[in-house]
C-alpha cells in the first residue's frame, strides 16, 4: 500500500509543476490514475509503475522499431538503402529531419555475419556527413571528413555482437552491441539549384551495402526511394509502443547495462521467447501508463531548455553533459547511465553522433524571446548575424510541436544558407520568418507554419568551426512582429 500511496503523490506533484503546460488534450497523470486507470490493487499498481520505467527505458529502441516499420512498409530491407531522390517533404514524419540535405539511409542486419558498408571519397563539393549507430540509435562511430575515414572513404566492416574473428586488412571495425542498425547519411548540397541537387544525389548513391561473405564479388546494392512513400517513425504513445518494444526485445540480445529490465518488461507481459499478450484490464493499464510517461517526458523535455547555449536567450540544446559523455563512451561510464536524458533526446530525434560538435551542432527553441510558445498563427523574425561561422553551411527548420516532425502539408520548412533566393542584408546578416504568411517582400526567406497548431525551431550547423562554441558568433531569439 505505501507503494501506491507514493506513487500516487509522485503523480500528484507532477501535475502541480506542469500545470502551465496543461492545455494540452492529452490525459494528464492525475486524470489517468482518477478516471481510465484505477489501480485495484498493489499488483496492477506495480505494473503501472514498471510500464511507466519500460517506456522511459526504451524510447530508443522503440524509436528504432518504428524505422524497421516503415521501411518494411515501403517494401524495403535489412542490408538496403532507404534514400530520398530530392529534398524530403512531410510526408517523412520522422523525427525532426533535415529538410536542407539528401539523405541515404542504410540499414544493417548482421545476424549471418558481418556487413560491409562502403564509403566514397570526399570529392570537391560532395562530401558525405553521419554516424552509423547501432539499435540503441547510439552512435558507433562517425563517417566521412568528420569521421573515421577523414573524407578519404573506405570499408566500414560492421561486426555483430560478441564478434571473436581477426578483423581482415583494409577494413574499419564498427563493433555494434546489437544485430541490426542504421547509418544516418547526409550528402550534401552548396547551392541547392536542380543540378546540385542531382550532383548530391548521384555521389549519395556510391555508397555500397553488402554481406562480407560476399566482399570477393559484391552484389549491387538495392536503393529504395521514399520521396513520395509514406514513411513515419514519430512514437506512437499507445498500445503499439509495447508492441514494437516487444519485437525489439525478441530480436537482439539483452545488454549487461539493461539486466535490471529483465523483470521489469515480464512484470509488464514482455519476456524473451515468450509472445505478448495481453487481456482488455492489461492493455488499459499500459495505455494509462504510456500517457503519463509521455506528459512526464514532455514536461522534462520543456525543462531542459532552462540552461541555454547562449545567454540570456532561449536557444538550447536539450539534453545534458552526462548524456553526451554517455554516448560517446556507448554508457561506459561507471555510474553514468542517464535514461532520462536519453528518453528526451529520443522523443524528438533518431538519431545520435559520436562526436558531438566535430561534424554538426544543434540548436532547439521552443518559445519566443518573450518566454512564450511559438504560436503558428503569429509571425516571427530571426535575425542570423552576418559571417556564421560553420564550413558547410546552416539551417532553421520548423516542426510540428507535438509531434516533432515536419509541419504537414507546407510547401517547404526550412531555410538555409543553400536555399536558393535566399535574401541577404547589405550586412551579410539575414532574416528569416516564421508564421502562416509571409511579409510582403519576404517569400523567400519566410517558413510556412500551421495557423492552427505549434511549432518548434531546430537550427543546424554543419562544419561547425572555432568561433560558434567561442560564441563570438550569436543568434538571438525569435521575436513577435505586429
């Protein structure tokens, strides 16, 4: 009984700090524990409890449960390359893309042995920026001039787990702690005309995918263009979540850092080599639990912004040191294991980097200079300072706030340095501008946003140089034009 009383007042407290975000339709924990869910003992009050750690635990694994999904909904494969022959639009409901680059997917399967994945050369203006990261989406280490190879290329041999064999001349080892994965591949644009765009998209499809068993004489690689298929992995907080958590766990191997979990997911119905099932009572507690883990989540996502990047602004970026440093080192680290910080990351995005800051930096804001949320029926302005210090190029996307994929249906979502037209002031400062119309004179520096709904802003800098972590460079907030 003291457990449930406990649990209770947890729930209670929660919902006190979050009241000034309550305006949400969504259930909140006191409505879920006093309405849909109400615990008639101590036992369906511990099931709750552990659905409630089992989603926090495992965001990333689902997250990456949902990428298998679609691809296998768009008639793709392990050991293939999901890829988009242009610029993405919102039909990819992935979490937080990148509207401004040509992304080339692969995805691993080293269950009969290990995956070779091939990486061309940096070649003048082409150049390839990523990470292969294992099921966890935790990076195993970087590809291109910001990777491993240096932009010279080469053979990633991406070996299973536990893997004992002599590692062949001419390889780079990637050790992945589970059997399947992903590299996230970005080749990239200067200018964005049409022929640029064809450029990135014929050195993005060099890159090769194959079993090492057949390295002697490598089949073709099989590419499959998602530009106009429906392909989502934005996390579904229902039933569905359990499902796909239990198919990831069936699947890969159980992890020495996550053993605790063991009982936790059979307390819940999820037990290796066991199907799961569960009766209408089961299901409604999960659905109650999987409710307020996402208003929890949510609520410490909106916390996170409270130490920004720059300061005295609202521009941060969202997750902590400690996470950082745990996926750097794959959770190494000796009484570092943040799985709260990485259900955060993992709510909004698919993806992490070895080397945070080597290849690309990120940005988030969610509110306006003000302290306000950003309203998709206003308009804003940002202000970019002239000279942004990065050697590729820079981006500001808006997304979906509730979803933290792209705004559906806009006829595009971003601007960026290699966004054709784009306006520069007599400076070499620019602005952009956020909101359901544009200002007249400013088509091509305006992002279309949904009147109806919220958004949020993700700044990229690719190639980031000395000066942005200095931070004699500085991006100010949005602010309101009347």
């Amino acid at each position: 009984m003291k457990t449930k009383i406990f649990s209770l007042f947890l729930i209670a407290l929660f919902v006190s700090c979050n009241k000034t975000s309550a305006e949400k339709t969504e259930t909140t924990s006191a409505e879920s524990v006093s309405g849909t869910f109400k615990p008639a003992d101590l036992q369906e009050q511990i099931i709750y409890n552990r659905a409630i750690e089992a989603v926090i635990w495992g965001v990333p694994a689902v997250n990456f449960e949902l990428l298998n999904e679609s691809m296998i909904n768009a008639k793709g494969d392990f050991n293939q390359i999901v890829y988009w022959s242009g610029l993405i639009n919102s039909k990819n409901q992935t979490l937080t893309p990148n509207p401004d680059v040509v992304y080339i997917n692969p995805l691993y399967d080293t269950r009969k042995g290990p995956i070779v994945l091939e990486i061309p050369p940096a070649e003048g203006s082409s150049s390839i920026t990523g990470s292969l990261d294992d099921g966890w989406q935790t990076a195993i280490e970087d590809i291109g001039p910001a990777g491993v190879d240096k932009g010279k290329g080469g053979k990633y041999l991406i070996l299973p787990p536990d893997y004992k064999d002599k590692i062949p001349a001419g390889y780079i080892a990637m050790p992945s702690s589970t059997y399947t994965g992903f590299a996230i591949l970005r080749s990239n644009l200067t200018d964005g005309s049409p022929n640029d765009l064809k450029r990135a998209i014929d050195y993005g499809k060099r890159i090769k995918i194959y079993p090492y068993s057949q390295a002697a004489n490598p089949p073709a690689t099989k590419f499959v263009d998602l530009l106009q298929v429906p392909f989502s992995n934005t996390i579904p907080y229902n039933f569905h979540f359990f499902e796909l958590l239990n198919q990831f766990v069936q699947r890969e191997p159980w992890l020495t850092r996550d053993l605790v979990m063991v009982d936790f997911l059979k307390s819940i119905g999820i037990e290796k080599g066991k199907p799961f099932e569960a009766d209408a009572r089961r299901k409604e507690i999960l659905n109650a639990a999987i409710k307020d883990a996402h208003d929890w989540i949510d609520h410490e996502y909106n916390n996170a912004f409270q130490t920004p990047f720059y300061e005295g602004t609202k521009w941060a970026l969202p997750v902590s040191p400690d996470f950082v440093k745990a996926i750097g080192s794959n959770y190494s680290i000796p009484n570092n294991y943040p799985v709260r910080e990485r259900a955060i990351a993992y709510s909004i995005a698919y993806f992490s980097a070895k080397h945070l800051g080597a290849g690309q930096f990120y940005l988030i804001s969610i509110k306006d200079d003000k302290g306000q949320e950003f309203d998709g029926s206003k308009l804003y302005q940002l202000h970019l300072p002239p000279n942004v210090p990065v050697k590729l190029y820079w981006s500001v996307t808006a997304y979906d706030r509730e979803t933290h994929a792209l705004i559906k249906d806009m006829k595009y979502f971003s601007r960026a340095s290699t966004s054709p037209g784009l306006q520069k002031n007599s400076d070499g400062s620019v602005d952009i501008y956020f909101g359901a119309k544009a200002p007249a004179g400013k088509e091509s520096n305006w992002v279309p946003t949904d009147p109806k709904g919220k958004f949020e802003l993700l700044a990229r800098f690719y190639g980031p140089e000395k000066g942005f972590f200095e931070k004699t460079w500085k991006m100010g907030d949005l602010t309101e034009v009347k």
